[in-house]
C-alpha cells in the first residue's frame, strides 16, 4: 500500500556530511509523524530524530546539534541533514513513516524504509 524509498547514504570521512532522503508512496492519505532511526551491529534499532505533522522536531543527544530533520509534505518525503559525522555514527539508518487513515478507518499505519548504510571512517 506504501512504500518508502531511501536514499543518500554512503561512505564519509569524519567531519563530513550526509543528506538522508526517504520519499514515501502509494495509498497515502496523510502522514504523522516521520523519523529517521539507525541500527549499528549488534545494537537494537534506536531514534535518531522525529519530525511531527506540525513539525516540532526531536532529537537524540548524541546528534542534537549535528543534525537536522525536515520535511517536504507536498513530496511526502522526509530528509536528515547530518553534519560533523562521528565514526560512532556509522550504521544502517532506516526512515519511518506513520500513515493516517480516514477517520473511522482505523488506526495509523507504521511504515519503514529498507534502510540505507552511513559509514564513517575515521
């Protein structure tokens, strides 16, 4: 029903930057919320940022001020900004996206990306 693209990872020396796309289509009634997570080997799939439907923006400490989260609503694509990469930074980072239904159609419909690898070397 809907599909989310990614895009943008790669390899980067530390200190570098990196532009996250993910762009989400199909049956899209509207959307929530959109985040970026990351998974690094052998660690659980944490939150790196979230952006709202009203976009407040929120991020974890150990990006806040390196990277940013925006939104492009009319493209139902989400971006994050990352800048000043850290080697600790390296891992598959997946977007996320919650779909609202139509009212009374049930309940908003989780969505994620296939994940894209940042790697940062140092």
């Amino acid at each position: 029903q809907v599909q989310l693209v990614e895009s943008g990872g790669g390899l980067v020396q530390a200190g570098g930057s990196l532009r996250l796309s993910c762009a989400a289509s199909g049956r899209i009634f509207s959307i929530n919320d959109m985040g970026w997570y990351r998974q690094a080997p052998g660690k659980q799939r944490d939150l790196v940022g979230v952006i709202t439907s009203g976009f407040s923006t929120i991020y974890a400490d150990s990006v806040k001020g390196r990277f940013t989260i925006s939104r492009d609503d009319a493209k139902n694509t989400v971006y994050l900004q990352m800048n000043n990469l850290k080697p600790e930074d390296t891992a598959v980072y997946y977007c996320h996206v919650q779909v609202k239904v139509p009212p009374g159609a049930g309940r908003p419909v989780d969505y994620w990306g296939q994940g894209t690898q940042v790697t940062v070397s140092s």
